[in-house]
C-alpha cells in the first residue's frame, strides 16, 4: 500500500470530543472515521487490523470445533418475546414501513435466534453437542459511549454459542473455550484475567469475564497477586489487601477493560424457545447452553490503551496493519524497488512514497500508525544501505540490504 494512494490521511490535531486514547489515536492515524457518537466506520487501515483479530478469533474458535456462520441484523420480536428480551433498554428498534408498531430490534445478541434455528436440526442426543458462531455488528443503546471504540452503540462481536445434552458436557466445553480465549487475547498481545462475575440478563449464576488490566477501564476487579485468581467488584466481598481465597497471595484493586466473557446459560433458552432433544432413553430433555462473546473493537482499543506512547500507537505484529512502514526520503528509485521486493515476498508493507512531506512528517506518521518495524531509504544513503528501527525500540541502525530480510521474522 502507497500512502500516496491511501485515501485517508493522519490528523495532527487531537479531535476535540474524543477523551479516549484509543479514540484519538484511531481517529488521527485514520484508522477510523466518528460517524456519531459511538458509531464509528472502519477505514481501510482499522479494517485491516478489525480483519487480523477475526481471523485470530476464527483460527481458535474453529479449533474448539465452532462453526461459522451469519445471523440477520433484523431480529424479529417472534424471537425476543419468549425469553422476555423484546422490549429491553438496550433494543434500537427498527421502524417497520407501514406499522406504527415496529416489529424487529437489530440484533444486540443472538442467543433467541440461534436456539430457535437449532429447533429444526436437533432432535436426539445424538445431535450434541455442537457449537456455532459469527462474527457480526451488535447494537445497544449504552448509557455512556466516551471510551472511544471500548464502548460503542454499534460494534463488532464475535458471539459463539454451544449446546450440550448434559451439564458437565457444558462444564467441559466451558474449559475449553476458556484455554481458547486465552489463546485469543494472548495471539492479541493481551494478558487477560479470567475473572469471576455476576451472571448476565437473568443469569442467577456467576458468569466469568476476560478482563486486562488498564487506567482507562470501566471495571474494577480484585486479582491475587499469586495465582491470579480474580473476581468483579459486583460481586465480590474482598477489598484491597485481603487474602486470596484460593491461594495465600493478597489481592490487588485493579482497573480493567472486559475484552470478552463466557456464560453458561443452562436450559432458559431452549426452555423458552422449545429446543429439546430425546436422550438415550428415550426422555424428552431441554438443551443445555453456553454462550461467549469477544468484542472485536473492544481488543482492537484495549490494546491501544496498553501499548502506545505520546506519539501513537505500538501494535503487536499479529495485529498490525502492516509489519513493514517504508519511508523514503529524498528522490530515490531504491526505495521503490525495496517496496517492490517487499511485496513480491509477501511482506505487509506500508511505503510512504510521498514526495511533499518532509522527513519528520513521515517519521511522526510512522509513530502514529505504529507499525512495528520502520524502514528508511534516503537519498544520502549508499545504495546497499537501509535504516532500520522498532517501533517499540529507540535504537535506529543501519543495516546492509542483503540483511534485513532476517529482522522480518514476526
Ligand atoms: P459490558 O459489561 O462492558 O457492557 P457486556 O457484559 O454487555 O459488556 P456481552 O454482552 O457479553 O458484554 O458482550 C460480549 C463482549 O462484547 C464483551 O466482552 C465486550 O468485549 C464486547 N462488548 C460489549 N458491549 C460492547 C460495546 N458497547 N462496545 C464494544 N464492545 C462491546
Ligand atoms: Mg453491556
């Protein structure tokens, strides 16, 4: 990708309603575009890194045996009104043409519309377990949209659910999701916390969260400093400083962002919805359900909380728009063929060919976007000779050419 052909430009200025870092950073390396207030279009570069999360999500929720799949946005109230989820505070409700009455919510969970499809494919014991997912818009009426793309009214989600002819083929599957999800925030440069919390809409039981640990974050959770073990302040009876009650460790008062979370919905919906199944016996049971969500925009501003500095972003390679930023400075034909090569190889390079921008222009651009490796071709260099910097490092070396293949391992 040229920069020169890139439609977007970066911003200097901070844009003056966002107070989010995430938010800002987004906005100025023109990643995003603030629509409305929580709603936001991912421009080509946020849409390149929104593409490498899915396909992270998707790599590891296929291992767990998920299959893909895409719901409608337009959930109609036939699904909603056996569960009691129709006319929720969180629902935008669409406005049908010719009633006064709408008749369809766009979809802020799917859980009424998985289940009542799985009604028609599942009849005997033999038809469990299975999972399915999608990677889709939600949308929510949320009280506060300031924390950027952490929060948004319209937002990507990855929401899988699995159904189970028995509880403890729940409980297994549970751990299962639970080792994937680790995989996911980790492939993600993230250190989640799994961390217990207050069960969901009408969940009496605890559910439990992904939570990492940021200023910024909504969430206040108690994690020991031992083993980790941590719970939500909304349910929780520690304070800072007690014991763990799992280990002899002390529990630290921390602020975090919930990147995703996993229930265990046990028979409410396929109770409400008529998903049941003949056992092995020959007795009619109800299908036993988990459900786990991921938000997509959510990881892609948690980690630009935790990892930038005053200068833009540091995206880990597995997310990074790109794993190459290429400037050339000066008039020079090197840098194009060094461009040309890249590609040709299959290296993600950004090439900032531009010829009106002076070199700190291109290097604070470079900051910004915060691709993890920089490379510099100048006109004063000799013709075998790169520059060559981290985006995470202060050091710049020069480098032979014929030598930088080797610091394109991510
Ligand atoms: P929160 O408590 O933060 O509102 P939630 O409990 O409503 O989250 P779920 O309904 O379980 O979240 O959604 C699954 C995941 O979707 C969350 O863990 C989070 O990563 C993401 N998510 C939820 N709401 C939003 C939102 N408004 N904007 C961006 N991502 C969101
Ligand atoms: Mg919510």
């Amino acid at each position: 990708m040229k920069v020169s052909k890139l439609f977007t430009k970066t911003i200097r200025e901070t844009p003056a309603d966002e107070e989010a870092i995430n938010a800002q950073f987004l906005m100025r390396g023109g990643f995003v575009f603030k629509n409305s207030a929580g709603v936001y279009s991912m421009l080509p570069l946020g849409l390149r890194v929104l593409q490498k999360i899915a396909n992270i999500i998707r790599e590891e929720m296929n291992l767990i045996g998920g299959q893909e799949m895409f719901m409608p946005t337009l959930v109609e109230k036939k699904y909603m009104e056996p569960t009691n989820r129709w006319d929720l505070e969180v629902g935008y409700f669409a406005k049908a043409k010719s009633e006064k009455e709408a008749s369809f919510v766009l979809g802020w969970s799917h859980e009424e519309v998985l289940t009542s499809i799985a009604t028609k494919y599942v009849n005997s014991y033999k038809d469990l377990p299975f999972s399915a997912y999608q990677i889709q818009n939600k949308f929510r009426h949320e009280a506060r949209a300031k924390s950027g793309l952490l929060r948004g009214r319209e937002f990507m989600m990855k929401d899988l659910y699995s159904f189970h002819a028995s509880q403890e083929d729940l409980d297994d599957y549970y751990e299962k999701a639970r080792e994937a999800y680790y995989k996911v925030f980790k492939r993600c440069g993230l250190d989640a916390i799994y961390t217990v919390a207050a069960g969901g809409v009408f969940t009496e039981k605890f559910t439990h969260e992904f939570q990492v640990a940021a200023e910024v974050g909504e969430d206040t959770i108690y994690v020991c400093s031992e083993c980790k073990y941590a719970e939500n302040k909304e349910i929780t009876k520690l304070a800072d400083g007690n014991s763990c009650p799992k280990c002899s460790g002390k529990v630290k008062e921390t602020q975090s962002i919930e990147v995703g979370n996993i229930f265990d919905n046990g028979t409410r919906y396929s109770e409400a919805l008529g998903l049941y199944f003949m056992d092995e016996n020959g007795n009619k049971k109800p299908v036993v359900m988990g459900a786990y969500g991921i938000g997509l925009g959510r990881v892609m501003a948690t980690v630009i909380e935790v990892s930038h500095d005053d200068r833009g972003i540091i995206w880990p390679a597995s997310i990074a728009p790109f794993k190459v930023h290429l400037i050339s400075l000066g008039k020079n034909t090197e840098a194009e063929k060094v461009y040309n090569e890249l590609h040709e190889s299959g290296v993600e390079v950004i090439y900032d060919d531009r010829e009106d921008k002076s070199a700190g222009e291109k290097f604070a651009d470079a900051d910004l976007i915060g691709c993890p490796l920089r490379l510099v071709v100048s006109a004063k260099m000799s013709e075998d000779e790169i520059e060559i910097k981290k985006r995470s490092e202060k050091e710049v070396s020069v480098i032979k050419r014929s030598e930088f293949a080797k610091h394109l391992k991510f």
